[in-house]
C-alpha cells in the first residue's frame, strides 16, 4: 500500500513540476505585465457603477448584466442560469433610546425581520450578555425589547446570536430584539446581515446596533436605570424574485465535460458597495480566466467561473445550481470559492481525500514566486459546500483578515478597503491553482 502510495504521489509531485515555468509567467502577467492592478481596476468600475446589490434588487439586476457583458467582451463563453431568489426589503427604520435621556441609536434591520407597526414599538429594554442570560431572566422579557450585548469571540461562534437572537427573544415574551453587531472593532458602525426565524415561533422585529450602544445600555442596566427605546423599522418579504446565477468558461481542450469552478458571489447587503464582500471574490475568479485566456493558455479541463447570487441568504443560487448539476458530480475536479476578502493571500485551504492533498501540496510549491506555498485544512464556503458535502474536493483563499469583520455587512464596505497589489496576488493564487489543476493528466483523486 505504501509502495502504491510513494509511487502515486512521485509521478503527481514530477507531473506538477512540470508546470514551473507556466505559473510564473501567470505570476509575472498578474503582478508586473499588463494585467497589474486590473482586478482592482474592474471592482472599482463594477461597484462605483452599480453600488449595493441585495437579493431581489434592480441594482442586483444591473451587477448581473454588467458582468454578462464585461465577460463576454473579455472574450469569455459567458451564459446566465435562472433562479429564484428571495426579495426582503428594509424600508425606513430608526431605534431611539428615549429614557434615561434621549439618544439616536445607529441600527441597520436584520435580513428577513418583520416590520414594526407603522407607530414603531416603544418599551422597556431588557440587556442580557447571553441566551443564558436571557433563560435565566425569561420571567423579566415579556413585553420588552431584548438587547444583546454578547461579546465577539470569534465570527462563526457570535453570529448565533444575529441569527437566532429573535426567535430566542420571542420565545419568553419579547417584542422587539437588538443585536450588538457581530464585529471585533466599531465605529459606531451597525453591521447588518440574515437572521432565521424558528418555524413555530412567533416572529418579532431584529435589528443590529453598535456595539458602542449596546454597551452603554448594558452600563446604564447595571446602574438599575430604566431604559426605553423606540424602534421602528419598514422591513417586509415580498414574493421571491427572478434572478440569475452568471457562467463564464474556457472550454477544456481534452475533457471539456470535466470541470474546475471558480467562484465568488455577486450579491451584497444594501449598505456599502459590496467591494470586499464579495466583489473582490468575483473579480478575482474572473481575473484568473482572463489572466489564462491572456497567455493563450487552454487546459485539458473546461475552466468555469461562477458568479453566485443570493449568497447572503443563505447560499440559494448556489443551492438551486448544485440541484442542476448534481447529475454530473463525478465531473467536478475541483470547487474554489473566494468570500473572505482578497487581502494579502497567506495559504489555500483545501478539503479533499488524502491523495487529493498531496497533490494539492504539489500544486502550492508552485506559488513560491508569491511565498504563498503554504496549504491548510478546511476548504470553505456557503456555495460550495453542497460539492464538498458529497466529495468533491474544495479550496478557499486564506488571506490576512484581520480587518474583515471591522467592515463586514456594513457602510464600511467600499473600495477604500481593496489593495491593487492584494488583489493580484489573489489572482494569480487562484489563476495557478485551477489552471493547474484544470490541466494535470488526472482528477484529483476522491
């Protein structure tokens, strides 16, 4: 068995080698040859011309048609896939905290949340740290508005609270809940984003706060003051919305029906322009194809982006296109997603069989030029998990992101936050990788 598994891995570890010279002259095309700065260039032209793009929106509408033809012209193969999406609107809202002293609350409504009745709900607040917290004092919520003032340990872990906050809240009487937003850092930035109401629980106004006001109420209730706060909020669903998921290809020369998926989503929250989260994902996955197209470079396996929509509700473009194609998983090679952020690459994380693994180490020896030969466990994302879920390999970029969260679902994110040369290096990481692999004799082994 070992003897299989030394010889498998030396004729992968010489066949990779090969590929040398191809991936520094992707490296040189991205970070010194014409292409510099151009996926910084495209994201800043996309989102300064389209701004915001949530599900269901015109502007999303207009983001899908402007890729459609900016691809196209880039002399791409470039088609839209339909899908339905779901269409929640914000309307107008406000949160006033009314006793002990009057004071503007920044808020952003929460993705799916019920509007308030058009007075707004004017009440007393009840901050707990934690559902814990709230279980313990269920006898004090009814009739209230919840604040959480839970604090920021890590995104994966907090994000409950946004999620679940106003389901848990409902369940012991509340009529209103405020989440402290999911962030490490403020600026008296509210951080909206997608909440799940619980089937069977009645279903209440959620907003995001700063964590600045979540923390002078938790303050002023430890000091036994009654607050009031008045929350109004438009918010409603409206019936889901015709949308597209948008595919652009270069056709493998070998085995076309073969497939290595690039990806990021398309979509955004309604505030900011959606730059970092997930315009640079999109933009990187586009500029790996161009990047490849440019250097008349064709691989064995047809190489295929996928621009995602409705990601931010829950990955339903991706849901609905993996319902699609599932018919052909065998012929999925590989699964790459961008969606957090295109900062200073550090490594490429992967999910895959052992073999698949070592091949992939290969692969990343390849990106030496860039110091990025580094690969993690635990490939990610919301829309490719339905692939890695049933075994298909899978790979994300990990990227210094210590900021990310600061401007996550927020005003904050704007061009402002992108770097010409990160963005690069993204590119050409993601460039080497699927040409690569896309071009290697064999799939990578499930």
């Amino acid at each position: 068995y070992f003897d299989l598994i030394f010889l498998f891995y030396g004729y992968f570890a010489a066949e990779v080698a090969g590929y040398v010279d191809v991936a520094k002259r992707i490296i040189d095309l991205a970070l010194f040859g014409a292409a510099q700065n151009r996926s910084y260039r495209r994201l800043a032209d996309f989102t300064d011309t389209i701004g915001n793009r949530v599900s269901g929106s015109k502007n999303l509408e207009k983001a899908i048609n402007y890729m459609y033809d900016a691809m196209r012209q880039d002399g791409l193969d470039v088609h839209l896939e339909p899908v339905k999406i779901p269409h929640w609107v914000r309307g107008e809202e406000s949160a006033e905290m009314i006793e002990p002293r009057p004071k503007h609350l920044a808020m952003l409504g929460l993705g799916s949340s019920v509007g308030t009745p058009p007075e707004g709900i004017t009440a007393e607040v009840l901050v707990v740290q934690s559902f814990e917290e709230l279980k313990r004092r269920a006898g004090e919520a009814a009739g209230k508005i919840v604040v959480f003032n839970q604090p920021f340990v890590s995104y994966s872990e907090t994000v409950a609270y946004r999620a679940f906050g106003a389901s848990e809240a409902a369940k012991v009487g509340a009529l209103a809940t405020l989440i402290r937003s999911i962030t490490p850092f403020s600026i008296n930035s509210p951080h909206t984003g997608w909440q799940d109401y619980q089937n069977g629980v009645k279903q209440i106004p959620t907003a995001c706060i700063t964590v600045e006001d979540a923390e002078l109420m938790a303050r002023m209730a430890q000091r036994g003051q009654r607050i009031v706060v008045r929350l109004t909020m438009g918010a409603k669903t409206l019936p889901d919305a015709d949308s597209f998921n948008t595919v652009a290809e270069i056709k493998g020369w070998q085995h076309p029906e073969q497939v290595v998926l690039l990806s990021g989503h398309l979509d955004s929250w309604d505030v900011g322009q959606g730059a970092m989260d997930d315009g640079g994902g999109a933009m990187i996955s586009w500029e790996a194809l161009s990047l490849i197209k440019d250097l008349r470079l064709r691989p064995r396996r047809t190489l295929r982006v996928v621009l995602w929509t409705a990601e931010e509700q829950g990955g339903v473009g991706a849901q609905q296109y993996y319902n699609l194609h599932k018919v052909n998983v065998s012929n999925f090679d590989l699964v790459m997603e961008s969606d957090l952020g295109t900062f200073t690459p550090l490594a490429l994380q992967f999910t895959g069989s052992d073999a698949a693994r070592m091949v992939m180490e290969e692969v990343v020896k390849l990106l030496a030029p860039i110091n990025v030969t580094r690969l993690e466990s635990h490939g990610e994302g919301t829309d490719i998990s339905p692939w890695m879920e049933t075994g298909v390999p899978g790979a994300s970029l990990h990227v210094a992101d210590d900021r990310y969260f600061w401007f996550h679902h927020t005003e904050g994110d704007t061009m402002t936050v992108q770097d010409p040369r990160e963005m690069d290096l993204c590119s050409a990481l993601w460039a080497v990788v699927a040409y690569v692999v896309a071009d290697l004799q064999e799939m990578l082994p499930r």
